[in-house]
C-alpha cells in the first residue's frame, strides 16, 4: 500500500492533469450559470436575490468546509469559528479603528488563518469523533471569550457601519460580493484537488499512517488545509458581517450553522469540487420554498428531507449524477451495503 501510494504521489504532477470530457464539461455548464447569476439581479425579484445571496454565501462556506472534511478527511463541527472570529474582526477594525471595507476583511480573514494554525498543530493530532468534539470545545470557547470582551461589544452584539446608498443598491452589491467569493473559492477549490498538495490531502484521508510512511508530511498539509479553509471561512464571515449590519455572537458562534453547510457538504458530495455547490442551492432553496409554505413544520420537513437524501444518495447527488445512477442503481447499492 504505501510503495504504490509514494509511486502515485511522485507521479502525481503528470496524472493529476489528465481530464476526461465527463470533468471537462463542467467548465461550459459552469460559465453559463455564472453568466446567468451575474444578470440576475436585473431580473429577479429583491426576495429572490436575498435568496441567492444566502446560498452563494453558503456555496462558500461548503466549499471551505470541503478542503478539511472532504479533502483531508477530519470532520470539524466548529468550523463556524472562524466565520464568528471574521465577522467581529471585520467589525472592531471598520467600526473602532476606520478601517477601509477590503482591508478590514482580509485581516480577519488572515487572522482566522492564524488561529487555524495555532490550533491545528495540537488538535490534527486527534483523529476521528476526538477531533470533531474538540473543535465544538473551540468554537464554544470562543464564543464565551468574544461574549465578555468590551471591544466586541459582549453580549450586547456589534453594530456595523450602514452604507449611504439605496436598500436597492446595498442589496446588489452584497451579492455580487458574495457572488465573487463563491466562484472564487470554488476554483480555489478545484485548483487545490489537481495538485500535488490536493493529492496528499486526499492520500491523509484514505490512510494517514501510509501517506506519512510514503514522505508525504501530513502535519503540515493537515494545517495549511484548515488554514486555507479559515481563510475563506473568515472572509465570508467578515461580508456576512457587513452585510447583515449586526452580529452577536449567538448568530455567528452558532454549531447549527456548521451544521448546516456541513450537510451541504455530504448531500452534494463531499470530496468533489462542484458537490458543496449543489448541496448548497439544494438545501438553500428547499428550505425557502418548505418554509414559506409549511412555518410551523419547517425544521420537521427538512429533516426528513435530509434523512432520506442521506439514505438515498450516501454518497452525495454529484455522484449520482455524474455516473448516471437512476433509482435503480441506487437501490442496488442500497441492497449492496444492506441499508
């Protein structure tokens, strides 16, 4: 095993560049949708572009998740940290310091990239459920810490400056922001899996102990991946910011939102580029359209939505997609792994 994983990973530049016409269209389908999504606002409604703006910010946020659990294989519950640390980062050094907008978010996007470095280096050494309850610790830990800080305002929240421009204007600009930072971070995301770091993220996942025997150093790819991962966490969290004018931190040191993308992740495929897309817009939408119908049953429905997604599609819509499984292909593999 780990003298076939060090050929690979040594052979990795040449064979990781090879595309099939099954990966190579989705570079058109890509194009038209964002084609698309940029003429939206120019068509669409002001509900429906807040829609959109939530599901390209949890686009986002999926795909940042995806380079940690997917790519590299540790699960993180409290990957919202970093979205809280970016948001009242954001807003200390616009709101206190006169920060211009850009600079403000990319410092707390560095600074969550920092804090992703100072605990990866003793919490990567765990592995499976110690990990992922230890990053709950962190995020619980936090978010105490930011609730008995003056400068963060405690408890009583953060207020953000209001931009002087139309609801109409501010409306747009929030997203195409977010617009940009999605496709961004899902080519960040694609360009990650075709490289040799890509491969050794993926060669920790399928056997650690190996990929360490087979010279690749998986600390540090382990760290640079969550750090990659705070990074873009923390940006969107900074425009989330922004954008909502207000935060506290039982909004944004919130697990259920780590939750949330985190099922984003597994319903779309996790492991792939364009699997945290679809899980996203999935969930994003069906949750607007069962609860602007059914308020009171609104949670209700969407957990069985993803109870059966899960059941159904294990290993995530793209897959099924991409390997034209009808039903009863799914229902083999069903039968296959006595579900």
């Amino acid at each position: 095993m780990a003298s076939r994983l060090l050929k690979q990973w040594n052979q990795s530049k040449e064979t990781l560049f090879s595309q099939s016409a099954q990966r190579r269209i989705w570079l058109p389908v890509g194009i038209v949708f964002l084609l698309g999504a940029i003429a939206f606002p120019f068509i669409g409604t002001g509900y429906w572009i807040r829609v959109l703006t939530s599901a390209f910010m949890y686009v986002g946020l999926a795909s940042s998740l995806n380079i940690i659990m997917g790519y590299t294989g540790y699960t993180d519950f409290g990957n919202v940290v970093f979205f809280g640390v970016g948001a009242y980062t954001t807003g200390v050094l616009v709101g206190q310091f006169n920060f211009p907008l850009p600079l403000a978010v990319l410092c707390g996007a560095l600074l969550c990239s920092l804090y992703a470095a100072l605990l990866g280096l003793p919490l990567l050494r765990l592995r499976g459920h110690y990990f992922s309850i230890a990053t709950i610790g962190v995020m619980d830990a936090t978010r105490e810490i930011v609730t008995n800080m003056k400068i963060t305002g405690g408890g009583m929240g953060m207020s953000f400056p209001i931009f002087d421009i139309s609801p109409q204007m501010f409306n747009m600009l929030a997203y195409y922001i977010m617009l940009g930072l999605a496709a961004l971070y899902v080519l960040a995301s694609f360009l990650i899996r075709r490289s040799r770091f890509g491969f050794g993220l993926r060669a920790i996942r399928a056997d650690e102990q190996a990929a360490g025997i087979s010279g690749i150093p998986t600390t540090r790819f382990k760290v640079t991946a969550w750090m990659i991962s705070a990074f873009m966490t923390g940006t969107l969290g900074g425009v989330f910011g922004l954008w909502f004018s207000f935060v506290e931190p039982s909004d944004v040191f919130d697990i259920m939102i780590s939750l949330k993308f985190m099922i984003m992740v597994l319903i779309g495929g996790a492991g792939t580029v364009f699997g945290p897309v679809i899980g996203a817009f999935f969930m994003e939408i069906v949750s607007e359209l069962v609860w602007g119908r059914f308020l009171e049953l609104h949670m209700g429905i969407l957990a069985i939505i993803v109870i059966l997604t899960v059941i159904f599609v294990p290993k995530g819509i793209l897959h099924y997609v991409q390997n034209r499984i009808g039903l009863k292909g799914i229902l083999a593999e069903m039968r296959q792994n006595k579900i």
